[in-house]
C-alpha cells in the first residue's frame, strides 16, 4: 500500500490530489496537508471588491476531499526531510512513498509590514476585503494608488484589472471625476511575462478610463500616506492596494536551491531528492525572461504532470512533461474578458491575446466552475 502526501491545497495541489485519486487503488492512501479549510480561486477576489459576486459564492470545503478518499489534514507544516520522505506538521509526523510539495508563496514580511499603514490595504488578502470595500465606498474625493511593492507577485494581471474595477466602482458611485486612480510598477511595461503587445494593450485600456500608470517606478517603504520612491520621490494616496512581493515559505529550505525557492527540473518538476516533487509559487522554474509567472494555471498543470510522474514512480502509467503552456483570463470594464495564451518555454515566450469580449467573461466564469466541480465536487 502507498502513501502519497500532498503539502498545500492550492491549484498544484488539488489538481494532484485529484489526478492521483483517479488512478491509484483504493487502499493506497493520499493525505493533503493545508492550514486552511477551504478553497476558492483567486481572481473571485477581485469579482468581490469589484462587486460582480460574494467571495464566499465562491468557496467550497476542503472537506469535501473525503467524500472521494482523500485526507485532509488541517495543520501547519514544520518540516520536511526530503531524504526520508517524512513531514512533521502540528498535527504529528507524516511518512510517504512519495511527496508533492504546492505549499504556494507567501507576502514578503517587510511589505507586510508597509500594508499595516493607515489607508492601506493587502490587494491579494480575502480577509481585507471588507475593509477595501468601506474605504472605496467612503472615499469622495483623493486619489487611490493600486501599486506593486516588488516581485515576484502573483497573478500578473490582477493589479491592473482591480484599477479597472475600482474606476468602475468609483463611475458608478458618481465620484470618478474628484478621484484619481493611479498604477503603480516597478517593471517595464504593464505584463512583462506576456511581451509588449499584451502589456501595451493593457495599458491602453488604463489610458482610456483616465488611469494614470506609473512605470519603472520602484516602492521603497510606504510612510503616512505616502508612497516613497527609489530616487526620492513620492506618490500621496488616500487609499492604497498594494501587492506584496511574496516569499518561499522558509519550510522549503531544505530543497531550495540558490534562488531561494524550489528549483525542479521544468518538465516533469521532480525535485533532486527521489520521489520528492514541486509545484507551483513555492517554485522557480526558468524561462527565456527569467522564470515561469506565480499563476494558478501554472501550478494546475504542473500538479497534474507532477501526479503523473509519481503514479509512474509508483508503478502505474509512463509519466508525463509539462510543456510550459499557459494562458490567462484578463478581465476589463464592462464585464468583458480578454485571453492570454501561449508557450512560455518558447524563446521568447509565443503568446497570443485575443480581444476581450462577453462570451469570454461568461467562459472565465465557466472555468471557476469547472475548477470548483473537479476538484471539490459538492454532493
């Protein structure tokens, strides 16, 4: 009988868990490690703050794992000794035959700390949602910076299409005209992951709505009301969303390699430790413009080709590669939806964007759904 242990209940993770499940025999066991107890997709963040749908019409239970014969263990990981195989949690020590690593990113401890500053707000925290909500309800006047504090961040897209949405907001409350909105970026252009063309798309669409973007521009702390800026400058805001640079969880240590993070080899994400594998945030895994984007759609993908390559260490099947394919739904005013899609292996990355339309914000919903019902299918 094989064990299989799962470190996070994220896309890589649940993507695994399911893969795994189909194929392995019933009394082979699978066990899912998580601090949470509960799952949702990460651009329904943005559909809450933006008033399009409720967070919570979007979360199901982890729980749900059981109903299919997966554990779920609800604790921290302590430790992993990748050697043996065996991961202590807070719950008891866990000994596997083989051991998926998805434990995801966390916000850079620093920028964390920039973001308890009056009028400041973690964009990519559900649990700041309510207070997002009452600062852009109130404010009538000032200006409202959405800024990335560094990298690597992720979703890419997502700080962008939250000034969409907050220009949206601001529109409808009858206020847009005494408020400024205000992007700020320390990189180049708006998404250097995807070329100049997506990246001059989106920020025309930022021109349209009257946003100001503010490019190359690098966060060095955030005072009182203030953005302070490498070289001297400063940006005043009277409501920030700000996007952490995220961190390795210092769990991973005994498998990073010297960028910090997790370093599997980019096709079949086994790690240098047998039977030991990574996905996902927790991971750098190299591309023609420095490294694959933190993006659920990476992790998914790789879950399952990681599931794969361990159902084949574990007798079952021939193992697979991931070929760096990816895309992404990028969402603007008006409920419309534009897709990113491509090969992010290829030198440069091949993508193409189409343009957005109702039908693709009608199949980014569809995605959700489809994500939710394979994953955590409700009875």
């Amino acid at each position: 009988m094989s064990h299989v242990v799962i470190l996070g209940a994220g896309f890589g993770g649940l993507a695994a868990a399911t893969e795994l499940r189909a194929v392995l025999p019933e009394n082979d066991r699978i066990t899912v490690v998580d601090r949470r107890d509960e799952f949702f997709v990460g651009w329904a963040k943005l559909w809450d703050l933006g008033g399009v749908r409720s967070l919570v019409d979007g979360t199901r239970s982890l729980r749900t794992l059981g109903d299919r014969g997966i554990t779920v263990e609800r604790s921290e990981v302590q430790a992993i000794d990748p050697q043996s195989r065996t991961v202590r949690t807070s719950a008891g020590t866990l000994e596997a035959d083989a051991v998926l690593v998805a434990l995801g990113a966390g916000p850079s401890p620093a920028h964390r700390a920039w973001l308890d500053r009056d009028g400041a707000h973690d964009l990519y925290d559900h649990a700041a949602l309510p207070a997002m909500h009452e600062a852009l309800e109130a404010i009538r006047s000032g200006r409202v910076v959405v800024a990335i504090l560094g990298g690597p961040f992720k979703c890419p897209p997502a700080p962008y299409e939250a000034a969409l949405l907050v220009d949206e907001r601001l529109r409808e409350r009858g206020v847009r005209d005494d408020v400024e909105v205000v992007v700020v970026t320390p990189q180049p252009m708006t998404l250097p992951a995807a070329g100049v063309d997506a990246s001059r798309y989106v920020a025309s669409h930022l021109d349209q709505r009257g946003i100001a973007l503010r490019e190359a521009s690098r966060v060095v702390d955030v005072g009182d009301g203030a953005l302070n800026l490498d070289g001297g400058g400063e940006i005043a805001f009277d409501v920030l969303l700000g996007v952490p640079a995220n961190v390795a969880p210092p769990v991973v240590a005994p498998l990073a390699g010297a960028s910090g993070w997790i370093e599997p080899d980019r096709h079949t994400l086994a790690t240098s430790f047998d039977r030991v594998y990574a996905v996902g945030d927790c991971t750098h895994i190299p591309n023609a413009l420095g490294a694959l984007p933190m993006a659920g759609v990476f992790a998914a993908a790789e879950g399952e080709v990681a599931a794969r390559n361990i159902l084949a260490d574990l007798g079952h099947g021939d193992g697979d590669r991931f070929d760096g394919h990816g895309h992404c739904f990028l969402e603007l005013p008006g409920r419309k939806v534009a897709f990113v899609q491509g090969d992010f292996y290829a030198d440069p990355p091949a993508v193409e964007l189409t343009d957005a339309t109702d039908e693709l914000f009608a199949q980014k919903m569809a995605a959700e759904r489809d994500l939710l019902d394979a994953w955590l299918p409700v009875r």
